[in-house]
C-alpha cells in the first residue's frame, strides 16, 4: 500500500473514530436527557398523585363531619320532638289543680279588663268547670278562679263550640286571646327550642 493510500485510511479512520465519539457523546446526552424528562415527569405525577390523594381525604373528612353534624342534628331535633310531644301529652292529661293553676298563671301574665269570659272547650267543661267555679250552667261566675285572681277580677264561664280544643280561650269585648294547649306549646316551641336545641351535647 502506498504512502498516501496509508493516510487517507488513516485520515478516514480519524474521521470515523471522530464521528463515533461524537455519536457516542450525543449518545449520552441525549439518553441523560432522557432520564431526567422521565424522571420530571415521574416527580410530577407523584405530586398530582399526592395533591389528588390529599384532595380525596379532605373531601372524605368533610363528608364525614357534615353527616355527623347532620346526624347530631336530626337526633337534636328527635330530641326536642320528643320532649313537646311528652309536654303534650302530659296537657291532654293535666290534672284539676294543675289546670287551675294553668288557666291563673296564663291570665295573671296578661293586661286584661276583668270582665272577659273563659271558654272551655265543650269536651273538657265537664272535667274543669268545677275547678273554676263553684257554680252551674251554661254562662257562670268563675268565683273560685275571680277569687284566687283577686279584688279586680269578675270573670265569667262557658263552654265553647268555638276552635279551641283543649285549655281555654279568654274572649273580650275587642279581642280574645287564645290559651289553647296547642297554642302554649308553639309559643314554648318557637321561644325555646332554639335554645334547647344549643344546650343539647
């Protein structure tokens, strides 16, 4: 082989070896590259991963207070249901006395003239006239109850037809006020169960 046919072969393995080192180094380059997209990426999807993970236990969490909540509250107002319901129950079966005192502690808290007429209702006349007066009839003086009220009180009773169907109704020249059991119970109901409700653990 000539001299010159030796330096091209050399000059061409040169170039060779000289493209090679550069293949080899875009090589490398290209496969760090690689590794470190994919391991951005990964890190990435880690984080989504940790942020949709987080998400799904405080939206659990939150669902797990607000049924609680809810069932606290519904258990509150069971509670509260309950307790009217028993007061109910205990004013469709009050006693004589109790009544009596009922009917005084109802008007005493109110500004009246005196002369207004208590009436019962038609069922319940029977079983609490006598408490009020000592009298009989269809209109009488509430003596027992004018005088446990005092001097200024010269009340009268009857029975009602009217809508009233338990305790009484107070009716005046210009107004009448309503005493009915039920009637008690929704103004204790609207006054405390708020309050009720509050104090309950």
């Amino acid at each position: 082989m000539s001299k010159l046919e030796e330096k091209i072969l050399e000059k061409g393995q040169k170039e060779v070896e000289s493209i090679l080192a550069s293949a080899k180094l875009e090589a490398e380059t290209l496969y760090e590259s690689l590794i470190k997209k994919a391991e951005l990426d990964l890190m990435s999807q880690k984080e989504k991963a940790i942020k949709k993970f987080e998400a799904n236990v405080l939206r659990t969490k939150v669902d797990s207070q607000r049924e609680i909540r809810d069932e606290v509250a519904l258990a509150k107002q069971k509670l509260i249901s309950s307790i009217f319901s028993e007061l109910s129950q205990y004013l469709s079966n009050i006693s004589k006395e109790d009544f009596f005192k009922y009917v005084k502690h109802s008007i005493l808290n109110e500004t009246i003239s005196g002369d207004e007429t208590i009436a019962l209702a038609k069922h319940d006349y029977q079983k609490y006239a006598s408490t009020l007066s000592s009298k009989s009839g269809n209109l009488v003086e509430a003596d027992l109850l004018n005088q446990a009220l005092g001097k200024n009180y010269h009340l009268k009773l009857t029975q009602s037809d009217m809508a009233v169907d338990s305790g009484f109704l107070l009716m005046g020249k210009d107004f009448d006020l309503n005493f009915s059991f039920k009637e008690t119970l929704d103004k204790l109901a609207a006054k405390y169960e708020k309050t009720i409700y509050e104090e309950l653990v």
